[in-house]
C-alpha cells in the first residue's frame, strides 16, 4: 500500500487518490459488447457466453427444485442454523422500513392518496465467482419478501461442474426461493433485462458483482424499456480510520477482510496517529497464511494509506472517499460518524469489524460504491417498492381549485390545461 500525506496533495491528487481505476474502462467497454451482442442475437448469444466465459454446457440454466432440495438435505446443521439466525437478524431490521401510504385533502373537495405496491418482478444477482456470496442472497431476498414482491428470479455463476454452489442453494431453501438459475457475469444482466435464455424479464435487477457486472447493470438500465438497478455497486470498498489507540491487528483485519474479496477491492487506511509500521507488520503476518492470498495481494497493491493531520482532515478525506464501508477506531468514533454523509455503512469502534455487517449485524451489507455515496443508499424494503398517487375530487373541490390552477396555467401558456380546469368550473358552459 502506498503512503501519502493529505496536506501534501493539492485537489488534483486528493480526486484522483479515490477515482475509479482503469480497469472499469476496460469492464465497461466489454460488458457493453456483450449486452448489445444479447440485445441483438437473445438466447443463442446468452448461451454461447456462458459456454465462452463460464465453460457452461447446459440446456437450461433454471436449476432443478429437486437439486435446491438436495443441498439443503445435506447441509451441516450448523450452516443451515448460522443462515437462520442470519435470516431472522436482517428480517428484524429490515422489518422496519418500507414505504408508507397515505390520505389527505389538500383542497375541500380534493382528496390525494399515495398508494404502496411491491415491484411486480425482481432479478437479484448473486457473485460466486471466486466466492459463493450466500450471505448477498439473504441480504437481496429478505427485503424482497418483506416489501412483497411476487417474482424473485436469482442468478448464480455456476461453479467449474456446471452447478450452483451447494451453500447457496441451502440459502434459497432456507428463503423458500424456487426460480434460482446457473448463470453470472454480464450474461445473467442481460438476459433479465431482456427476458433470455428462459430468465424472465425483470423490472428491477439488484446486487453487487465486479467491475463487469457493475457496468453491465449500468448499461441496461439506460436502454428504452429496461430495467432498473439497485445502485451503482462494484469492486468493494473499505476505508479504516485510525488513531494511535487503534490495534494494528484489528486494523489489519479489516483491510484484509476486504482485499480477499476482489483484485479490485479498494481498500484504504486514513492513519490519524497510527502506529502504520505495526499496521504493516501485522498485514505481512496475516496474509502470510490467507487462503485467498493472491487476490488479497493485488488488492492491496493499489490500497493507500492517507496520513491525516486532525479530525478535520479526516472527515474530509472520508466525504472526499465516499466508501462503501467505514470503520472508524478511534477513541471516539461516533465525532467523525456524525459529520461523514456520504458513507455506505459505518462501523464504530474496535469491536465492529465490517464483517459483521457482512453477515448478521442486520442492515444491508448491498451498498453504493465508487464514488455513488454521495447520493445513493443501501439496498432497502423501499427499494422494492413504488408509490403511485391517486388524487379525485368532487364538483365542489373542482369548483374550489380551478381559479388557482386556470391562473397557473394562464401564466404558461397553457391554454388546453386552463379550458379542461374551467370546464369542470363552470359545469360546461362558457361563464
């Protein structure tokens, strides 16, 4: 990880220290070749990618309900225990949330209401490329069942035998999900966005992936008709803020907890006092022994450490980042978390490592990343849902309202809108 001191950096730099890498270029420019090549050629197109990119030789992606059933058969009982207590945990949190409706006369006689339904259909993308994400499932479904959507459609990359992860399966058991199919990356976007290859069509397509998927999610959502996405959600993100008190194993942890996500996982250390050599150290020991070393390695190849002046510096380096996950261990961390609005998650204090987040805490862990902070949140029940809003009115509430709305509409020329407001004025008749 390099190093590098706020107060020496003039904006250039300090913009340039959390922009998007030049691989997303690159995974932009071949997610999009990929969409438009489905776009145009539908099934035949998804399949021969997923042949191409994931040595897929099936006929069907849908997976067999029989195969869901098995895996949750031989799961250990102890996984299937540790995804419940998972499940229940994110269903309590998320029970909270969701869109309210609501009644109100704004003029006598005039009655609006704003009226609550779940979206009719939903794709929710599941990564296992490297690593089967059991818990993205649970976090995309729960609020998905509880917002009341009637047709979850769940994408997996299939493994290197053609099958879906067995632990995830067990999670889609455990959800009472049925519609699960064996396909990922760029594939999997387009045929939900275009109804492919036996996917439905979906409304709505949530979920994390890598840069390829992020861009593809990116490009369908901006094609006449297509769908929706959750958020702008790619390579994860961390950034850590810690002073002389913070324990350089847990630092270490924590950075190393999201550098075995992805090669492209951005990862960063904001030392406000740190003992960084220790942090260093404590780096070297642990990914000496780390399964996912290698992935771990290249991510931290391009992590930087921001040696920050006061706590000042600090929080706008932080609003500067606007990271996916923020772990603050400091002495007093809930001073910075009240002035950081751009963080997807904070996570305060030594004992709150982001994996927790990750799993069973309870809040979303699918969360806005590069950059997109500023205005997006995490993945939510409202998230699932859409408002529509009824308005009707009586002969007397029209009566009422007209001399304001002919007014208005007089001042914008309007003169169609201002007749059809005086027609109900005046019962028809000219005044």
């Amino acid at each position: 990880m390099k190093r590098v001191i706020w107060t020496d950096m003039d904006e250039g730099t300090r913009t340039a220290l959390f922009s998007v890498s030049p691989e997303s270029d690159t995974a932009r420019a071949a997610a999009i070749e990929i969409v438009e090549a489905i776009r145009r050629e539908g099934d035949r197109a998804v399949f021969e990618y997923a042949r191409r990119l994931d040595g897929y030789t099936g006929k069907s992606f849908r997976v067999p309900a029989a195969d869901i059933d098995a895996a949750r058969a031989a799961a250990d009982p102890e996984d299937i225990a540790a995804m419940d207590a998972a499940i229940a945990a994110v269903r309590a949190f998320h029970a909270e949330q969701g869109l309210g409706g609501y009644e109100i006369e704004t003029w006598p006689g005039v009655t609006c209401r704003r009226r609550v339904d779940p979206i009719r259909s939903v794709g929710l993308y599941v990564p296992a490329g490297s690593a089967p994400l059991v818990s993205t499932l649970i976090m995309l479904a729960v609020p998905a069942q509880i917002a009341g959507v009637p047709e979850i459609a769940v994408t997996v990359p299939p493994g290197p035998d053609g099958q879906v992860n067995a632990s995830v399966l067990t999670a889609a058991s455990l959800l009472d999900l049925t519609n699960v199919f064996a396909i990922g990356g760029v594939q999997a976007i387009a045929a939900l966005a275009f109804g492919a290859a036996g996917l439905p069509r979906v409304a709505k397509i949530f979920g994390p992936g890598n840069a390829w998927v992020a861009a593809a999610k990116s490009h369908v959502s901006t094609l006449p008709g297509g769908p929706a996405i959750d958020l702008p959600a790619g390579p994860s993100e961390v950034m850590i803020i810690a002073d002389a008190g913070a324990r350089p194993d847990f630092v270490a942890a924590d950075l190393l907890a999201q550098a075995e996500h992805d090669p492209m996982a951005q990862v960063c250390l904001v030392s406000m006092g740190a003992d960084i050599a220790a942090i260093e150290a404590e780096l070297l020991r642990q990914l000496s022994v780390l399964p996912r070393r290698a992935i771990a390695e290249q991510a931290l190849s391009h992590g930087v450490i921001v040696e920050a002046g006061n706590g000042d510096e600090v929080i706008a380096i932080a609003e500067r980042a606007c990271p996916e996950h923020l772990i603050i261990q400091t002495a007093s961390p809930e001073d910075i978390a009240r002035e950081v609005t751009t963080a997807g998650a904070i996570f305060l204090g030594a004992w709150t490592p982001e994996s927790m987040g990750d799993y069973a805490a309870g809040p979303n862990h699918t969360l806005p990343t590069g950059g997109a902070g500023r205005a997006w949140s995490g993945v939510t029940v409202e998230a699932f849902q859409r408002t529509t809003t009824l308005i009707e009115a009586t002969r007397a509430g029209a009566a009422a309202i007209a001399p304001v709305v002919e007014r208005l509409a007089a001042l914008e020329g309007l003169d169609a809108h201002a007749t059809a407001m005086r027609l109900r004025r005046t019962g028809g008749g000219d005044e």
